[in-house]
C-alpha cells in the first residue's frame, strides 16, 4: 500500500486515456454481467430440480397426453416414494402478448410432497385444497399482475376449452415463493379436479405428465428404464428421465446459450486486452527514464514488475468491480427485460466471483508484458533516451 500514491500519479498523467480504459472495461463488465443474467435465466429451474425426481412424459413430443392411469401403476413400483401429475393449461389473460406465466392443472394431494421448495402460508394451502376452482400463483406474477388472495383470473381455454366457449375463472386462493435463489416463482397452479370435469365435456382422463419421487436417487436410471418398459407398446409410450436432466433439455431447445455467451464475451474481453494492454504499454514507454532513475535509488528488478503489475491491475478490478455493480443494479432495478419471459433474472453470486477473477486475469495479462520489459530495462540504456 506504500507504493500506492506513485500508482495513483501515473495513472494521473493522463487522465483522458485512463478515464476512457476504465470506461471500455466497463462496458465489458456490464455485458458480462447482464449476459451472465440470460444465460441464468434460460436454465431456469435446473439447478434447484430434484436429484430424487423422475418426469415421464409420451415418448414422441411434450404436447401428447398420458393417461391417468398410470398413475396408480407407477405408484405400485418398487422404489418409487409418489408420484403426482401436472398438465400445461395455456390460457389466455386478456390478451396473448400480455400471458408469459406458465399455467398448469395438478394433483393438489400430492403437489407439495413431490415440492416442497414451494412456500405457502398453511390458511392459504387450506383455502386452495378446499375451493376447486382455487389457484396459487407465484409471487413473481403476481407482483407483475398486480394479483392478490381473493382475486378472480379469467383465462381464456386454447388447449382446453370449455364446452359452451367461456373463459376459465379461477379464485387466488395464495400466493406462494421458492424456498431458495434459483424456484420458480412464476407459475399458476389448479386443481386437475376442475379441468377434468369441465374440460371436453367431462369426459378427459388424461395428464400431461408424471412428477415420480424416488427412494434412492442412485436408481434414478433403472427405475426410469422400468416405468418405460412398464408402458411399452402401449398406444401411450412413456419417456423418463431425471428432472434434472428434462429441464436441460428444455433450456437446450433455444439453443447452447452458455457457448454463445461464451463466443461473445471470447470477442468482448479480446478486444478489451488489446485496448488495455495498449494503455499500459504506452504508459510504461513515457516512463522509461522515471524507472530508470527508480532503478538508480535502489528499486529492485522485482518491485519495479510489482509497481507496473499493480497498476495495470488496479485499474482492470476498478473497472471491473464499477462494471459488475452498474450491472447488478441494473439487473436488480429493471428486472426481467422481456417483459415474463425469463421470470428468473437475476445476477448470481458466482457470476460476480467470476466476474472478479477474470478482471485480475485481465490485469495480470495486460500488465506482464510491459512489466518485464520495465524489470529488464538497463539504467544506462534508459537514461541515455532522455
């Protein structure tokens, strides 16, 4: 900390090009940051989805139903602890841009035993198992909505419509939110009940798929290759796997986010060097006789690649640690910039330790070069280009 006012001075010297350095790699910052956000929020739920939790889905598309059933079969298998249901609804809310929350008809006995990283008050868990055209919205929607317990939602049937055309009304029987960083808090949940007996007129039976929670997450894949065989050459054909491994897939259908992200910030950080190390090159050669005299009053080799070192890295965690808050603070206060679409958008702790570690890489990589031809710079050598 001594040497931190020669530091200071020399980034001083020229204050348009230091200001303009730290401004590029905040702006590269920011994008790390806000890229790092969408990546987050396109896999969505898959870092917090059960290791214990099977899906069984139809073998040839998400869309084809599954029936009923199956599920007292499956619940019949050695190994398997529950087995609950869901069904995606896709209704309408006054109109279709405006509808970016997932809806979807469950089990309501079994729903929170198969989830129990949603959180909701026991009077409102009560009120929702007991009025059948209930439902629990989280917290995420309803926030954006405006939507609060005793609130009626109408939502118009696409999927599922009812047989003289009207809309579906539900009752907010409560509001739940995620137990950590990472639940979805953005869903509807109702009762299957009431779309099996309005649905097509009465006569449904069927599930989109099957939520089965295992004993032994080590079995998870026996026990999906015997649900599977257990519905084989059936006119409904079960696909299982881990839920894990579904919420994968699902965030892969977008495509591989993670390598386009890592495509741009590849190009964004390279053209940061460039301009960085550029910075402190040229500084280093206007000081060429200041580190000789340093030299001559008897720095040695290594804290004269110390001082250069810490300057070029003072300055990348400066704009880094600038870049990374803009961007938290820009994540934080606008939320979700789709408007519902990514309902998980946040700035996680691992990104900004990330975040950190690369702004000292890039100091690091910006500043050797020009440190070790200062550490090797000759005092006669130097002092002679005065």
């Amino acid at each position: 900390m001594k040497f931190f006012p020669l530091i200071w001075s020399n980034l001083k010297r020229r204050k348009v090009r230091t200001i303009f350095t730290i401004l590029s790699i905040v702006v590269a910052f920011v994008l790390f940051g806000y890229l790092g956000a969408i990546e987050k929020a396109f896999s969505m739920g898959v870092d917090v989805s059960g290791a214990d939790r099977l899906m069984a889905m139809h073998k040839m598309t998400f869309i084809q139903l599954l029936p009923i059933s199956y599920q007292e079969r499956i619940a019949a298998m050695e190994g398997v602890e529950l087995v609950s249901h869901l069904t995606w609804f896709g209704g309408i809310y006054k109109d279709q841009k405006s509808t970016k929350f997932g809806q979807m008809a469950v089990d309501t006995d079994t729903f929170f035993d198969i989830y129990s990283e949603f959180i909701l008050p026991e009077d409102q868990m009560k009120a929702w198992k007991a009025d059948r055209t209930g439902a629990i919205i989280g917290r995420v929607t309803a926030e954006r909505y405006g939507w609060k317990v005793g609130d009626k939602i109408p939502l118009m049937g696409t999927i599922f419509r009812k047989p003289d055309g009207s809309a579906w009304e539900f009752n907010v029987s409560g509001i739940y939110h995620g137990e950590k960083k990472g639940t979805d808090e953005s869903s509807m949940y109702f009762h299957y009940d009431y779309l099996n007996e309005a649905a097509r007129d009465g006569d449904f039976g069927l599930v989109g798929w099957y939520i089965v929670r295992i004993a032994d997450p080590a079995r998870a894949a026996e026990l999906s290759s015997r649900i599977d065989d257990l519905f084989a050459n059936s006119p409904a054909e079960t696909k299982t796997q881990t839920e894990k491994a579904m919420a994968q897939s699902f965030a892969n259908q977008v495509g591989s986010i993670g390598t386009i992200i890592a495509g741009v910030l590849s190009a964004v950080f390279f053209t940061i060097l460039l301009v960085a190390g550029n910075t402190v090159a040229q500084s280093v050669r206007e000081r060429t006789n200041e580190l000789a005299v340093l030299k001559t009053l008897g720095f040695s080799h290594g804290q004269v690649l110390g001082l250069v070192l810490a300057e070029s890295c003072f300055l990348a965690l400066l704009g880094g640690a600038l870049g990374l808050a803009l961007a938290w603070g820009i994540i934080t206060g606008m939320g979700d910039p789709t408007g519902g679409f990514l309902p998980l958008f946040y700035l996680p702790g691992g990104q900004l330790a990330l975040g950190a570690a690369l702004a000292l890489l890039l100091g690091i990589a910006t500043g050797l070069p020009p440190a070790m031809q200062a550490m090797r710079l000759r005092i006669v050598d130097a002092l002679r280009r005065v």
